[in-house]
C-alpha cells in the first residue's frame, strides 16, 4: 500500500514539474515571438 502512494506521489511530481516546465517554454515562446515582431517591424 506504501508503495502505491509513493508511486501516485512520485506521478504527481513529475506531473507538476511538467507543467511548469510547459508554462516556461510557454512564456519563453511569448518572448520570442515578441522579439521577432520587434526586429520586423524595425
């Protein structure tokens, strides 16, 4: 039982480092996307 909950907590870790990583990436892209605009319109 012990390590069925450790497995499901280990899963939600990984879970949350995912989605953090996609909100980085994310906003990274933002960023790029925002630079590219800067550079064609200048």
């Amino acid at each position: 039982e012990n390590l069925v909950s450790n497995e499901k907590k280990s899963f939600s870790t990984q879970k949350s480092k995912v989605n953090t990583l996609r909100q980085f990436y994310m906003i990274k892209t933002e960023e790029i996307e925002n630079i590219f605009l800067l550079i064609m319109l200048t």
